[in-house]
C-alpha cells in the first residue's frame, strides 16, 4: 500500500508528530512505502533547524530526517506556513535576500499543489494533528 502523510500539529505540542513518526516508521517496517510527509499550519515547525529538545527527550525533527535519509522519503513543508514561521530552505533564503536558512536540510519547502500531488498518488491520506 502506498500512503502520504498530513502532519498538522507542532512538535512542541501534543503528539501528533510523534504519532505520524511512528507510523510512519511501522508502514515501512511492514513493506508499504510513503509517497510524501507533507507538514502543514503547525506541523511546519516540524523542520525547523534550530529547534533544541532537552537532552532527555528524542528530537521529531531528527526522527523525521533520519525516517528520510534511511527511506528517501520526500519531507514537505508548505510555503506558506513555513514562511508565517520565519523558516526558510536555502531557495528561499537566498530569494528573500536572508543570510541563513532555517529549515533542516532533510526538508523541502514547497505549495500545496505537493499536497494535492501526495493524494493523488497514494492508496490512503493519513491526517495526524489538527
């Protein structure tokens, strides 16, 4: 089975991240593959470079980009709410003239056309968050 993932809740809130990380990792495990993770409204956090977790607590963030590396999973955070929170790819730092960017480099940055893409091409949309 082929699924896309909709991540709309924070990594700093909640545990839907957390829950969208596991499933993720359990599909895999069981030979489904993951078109696409795309992280929305809240969910955009989910790449935010900076982001520091106590030491006694496992970061989402490198959870995500270790799930992407290992399995060449396409992380997608939308344009739109990633910029409302000040995130940025090297593309869109360099467009916006900014000095640095501040999304993690396992993450694209892109519009929700990628969304609308991740549905069209799988078996199942799984939300997690809202």
């Amino acid at each position: 089975m082929i699924y896309s993932l909709l991540v709309l809740s924070s990594p700093f809130s909640g545990r839907g991240a957390w829950r969208a990380a596991e499933f993720a990792r359990s599909a895999l495990a069981r030979g489904h593959s993951i078109k696409r993770v795309f992280f929305l409204d809240d969910g955009a956090s989910g790449g935010a470079v900076s982001a520091v977790f106590p030491q006694d607590e496992l970061s989402p963030i490198e959870t995500w980009a270790e799930l992407g590396q290992a399995h060449s999973l396409d992380l997608v955070l939308c344009v739109s709410s990633a910029l409302r929170r000040g995130m940025l790819d090297e593309d869109e730092a360099r467009r916006r003239g900014k000095p640095v960017a501040t999304v993690h480099p396992a993450f694209t940055i892109s519009g929700l056309g990628q969304l609308v893409d991740a549905a069209d091409g799988c078996d199942r949309l799984v939300t997690f968050g809202g």
